[in-house]
C-alpha cells in the first residue's frame, strides 16, 4: 500500500514535469530565434563553395565529429574481428 | 549455409551491381545530394550482403579476399585524415581547396543552382575517402559474421561446391 501511494506520487510529479516541459516548446514551424542556422545557410556557399549545408557542416564545420564518427567504424569492425575470428582463416 | 534457389541468385547477381553503382553515385554526388559517404558506403556494401546471402557463406567466401576490403578501410580512414591535414595551415579539418579554383574549387553561385561536381573542396575528397573506409568496414563486418557464425575454414574450401540449396 505504501509502495503503491509512492507510484502515484511519483506519476504525477514526472507527469506534470512533462507537461509542463511539452507547454513550454516553442510552437511547430517557429523555432524562435536560431542565429547559428542563419549562418550556416547564409554563408555555406560563399565560405566553402558548396550547394549542399548538410554536408558542408558534417564534413567541413564539424569534419572533426567526423573523423569520430569515422574511428567509431574502425573500432567496430576491429571489435567484430576480434571476435568473430575462429581458429581457421588467421 | 547452403546457396539459396536459382530465382534468387540470378536476380542477386544482376541486382548487385545496380547496387553498386547506386552506391558509388551517392557517395561521389555527396557534395550535392542527400547522401554521402556514410549513406553510399553502406549501400555499397549491400553487394556483398547480397552475394553473401544468395550464395551461401561457404562458396562465398571463397571468392573474396579480406585483405582487399582491410586495404580499403585503412586507405580510407588515413585519406580521411590527410584530407584534414590539408588545411593545417589555418586549423584541423580547414577546406583549403575549397574556392581555390583548382581541384574541386570552383566557386558556386549565390542561391539556388544546378550545381556542378567540382565544388566544394576537400567535402568531395571527405565524402569519398568516407564512402572507401565504409565499404571496406561494412563488408568486413559482414565475412567475418558469416565466416564466424558458420565456422567456415577458409583455405579448404576454394573451388568446392556445395551440394543442394535452401528454399
């Protein structure tokens, strides 16, 4: 009984932290005020010569997240190397 | 496993390479269209999922060369970061090709446009050294599954077929 009044009390309190966390999103389609999309759409083409700003900020602004992203893969097929090497085919 | 039935290795064997070539387009178009080299690699790949699939791990793998797609993944990650050196005049990761009129250089208009390939800098040569590290890490992945999970040994198996299919 005790543990049951807790559940409830506890529903309420996320409940009402994500109601008040879903009223507080700004309105679909007005994202408020963004500069750091603006500059990105406005300056890509003339900073680094390309049509495309997705991959102008994945490869060029970002390319160090990137390279992450990159040594992720590496360490992943090492990973699945190591252990799927069985004692033939060394 | 057994090669699954003639309808599907026929129809794996012509689809792979549009696969391919698919492929290849949206890893070189990466600069211009959505996609890129993560996207593209991937369905590189999927030419080797597909032989692999349709043709059975055992006779597959006779075919195919780790070492080949290990080169692929290493020329890949180190062309990678070399591109990024490139620029390390200014910073890391710097596009010092980009507008400089030679190599993937040219400059773009202002606004919407057709768009043309030689653009954009060293993201073009990013795209695909990513797109070359992808293909190799993926298809690695998938042999050494297959050649793990089937406990296939390698060297005794060159030039064996394989008796029946599934399906």
């Amino acid at each position: 009984m005790k543990f049951r009044v807790f559940f409830v009390i506890a529903i309420l309190v996320v409940g009402g932290l994500f109601w008040g966390a879903a009223d507080a999103v700004h309105p679909f389609g007005n994202p408020g005020d963004v500069p750091m999309d603006g500059y990105f759409l406005s300056h890509a083409q003339r900073e680094r010569g390309v049509n495309n700003v997705v991959t102008s900020i994945v490869f060029d602004y970002r390319g160090f997240d990137t390279l992450g992203e990159a040594a992720v893969l590496f360490t992943a097929v090492s990973s699945v190397a190591a252990l799927f090497r069985g004692k033939g085919w060394r | 496993m057994r090669p699954l039935s003639v309808i599907v290795r026929t129809v794996c064997n012509a689809f792979a390479w549009f696969v391919a070539v698919f492929g290849v387009y949206v890893i070189v178009h990466g600069h211009l269209s959505p996609g890129g080299g993560f996207q593209g690699g991937a369905v590189v790949a999927t030419f080797m999922a597909l032989l692999l699939v349709s043709h059975g791990a055992t006779k597959c793998l006779g075919w195919v060369r780790t070492n080949f797609f290990y080169a692929f993944e290493h020329v890949g990650l180190l062309t990678f970061i070399a591109a990024g050196f490139l620029g390390i005049g200014v910073t890391f990761f710097y596009n010092s090709l980009a507008l400089s009129g030679g190599l993937f250089g040219s400059a773009v208009p202002l606004g919407p446009n057709g768009g043309s390939l030689n653009t954009s800098g060293t993201i073009a040569l990013m795209n695909c050294a990513v797109g070359i590290e992808v293909v190799g890490g993926l298809s690695m992945i998938l042999l050494y599954m297959m050649q793990g999970v089937f406990h296939v040994d390698k060297p005794t198996l060159r030039g064996k077929e394989e008796a029946g299919h599934d399906r």
